[in-house]
C-alpha cells in the first residue's frame, strides 16, 4: 500500500460548536499520552505516529477537554484494487468513554475528515470496521458510507465502507470563494483559513 504526501492545517481547525477545535497529536504534544493508551501494545503503530510521516493523528477537543481522536492517511492505491486510488483511509474514529454527546462528536470527526479530504483533492474516504458493530455500521451509513468490500475469517469479520467526496463545481464564483477560504501555509501546504484557538 503506498502513501502520498498530503496536506494537513497546522492549525485548529473550526467546527460547529463554538467550543471545539482539533490539534495534532505529535510526540511532543501534551495530549499524546492519549495516543499512547489507545494503541498500547502496538508497537509499530505508536512508532508511525510517534514520527507521522505518512499517518497522521488529531486529537478533538471541547470545552478545552479531549473528547475524541482520529487517525488517517492518504492512499494512492492498494495491491487488492485499484477501487481506493487517491482515498483517505481512516485508522481509527475514536470518542474517548463516558461521553454523552457521543454521536455529535463522531460527527464532528467525519466533518473533519471530509475537510482534510476536500483540501486534498481526494475522490473518497473510506474505513475498515468490524461488520457486527451496528452502532457504527447505521451511523457511518447514515452519513453516506456504502460497503465495498466484506471480508470474512474465522477471527475477524471486517467490512470496508466509502463514502465519495463532492467536486467543487468549476465556475468561477466558486472558484473565488474557494479563493477565500483557503490559504497556503507554511511549506506552500493549504490549510482552512477559518481557525479557533482553544
């Protein structure tokens, strides 16, 4: 599986809540610990987002409090199929236990991700998920996440579900708003103007 480079805001990121906002969770972050309790025990995982080189983990907050997280990268195509060329694979939709808003939250997260998605020009995003988790199955297809693919084993019963990002249309009104809404950031990468310190 191969990984493109791909652009992601430095900054905190606006949502619906007022009150919401995401920062990365780098090595150096003084949320990381969440990181590490979440994917304890695999190694190989915590060291790929210890360094984020091609993986990339945000932590969502609320009220100044973590309340979620969510891990992706971007991929140019799989050995299996060409079906997930230029897709955002999401490793991990996290809300951390005991929250009630707990569905808004996931929400906020998808919202994230198709934004992350929209400024870099990929056609979908797509997850792979334990088929038995209906929970997450009806709120992920209530989002627009259709199964392309079932994979079925004594251990496991994994399903893969992608959702199509929209084209921007072309004319030029359109293009001059996307004008405004987006600038570049350091190292020429584009990131969403509209920010919110938390």
């Amino acid at each position: 599986m191969s990984s493109g480079s791909f652009r992601v805001s430095a900054n905190r990121f606006k949502l619906d809540f007022t009150n919401a906002g995401f920062v990365r969770g780098k090595k150096e972050s003084m949320h990381f610990h969440f990181v590490e309790e979440h994917f304890k025990g695999q190694t190989k995982t915590l060291e790929k987002l210890r360094k984020q080189e091609d993986i990339i983990c945000e932590i969502f907050k609320y009220d100044g409090n973590p309340v979620g997280m969510i891990v992706y990268k971007k991929e140019n195509q799989t050995k299996k199929s060409l079906e997930m060329e230029n897709s955002l694979a999401i490793k991990s939709l996290i809300v951390f236990d005991g929250q009630t808003k707990e569905e808004g939250f996931r929400t906020c997260l998808l919202k994230r991700l198709a934004k992350v998605a929209e400024i870099n020009k990929v056609s979908s995003i797509h997850i792979k998920v334990d088929s038995n988790d209906q929970s997450l199955n009806r709120f992920l297809a209530q989002h627009g996440f259709k199964i392309i693919e079932n994979s079925k084993t004594e251990k496991n019963n994994k399903q893969v579900l992608r959702r199509g990002i929209s084209n921007p249309t072309n004319d030029s009104s359109a293009s001059k708003r996307k004008r405004t809404a987006v600038g570049e950031g350091r190292n020429g990468l584009k990131k969403p103007r509209e920010t919110k310190e938390i």
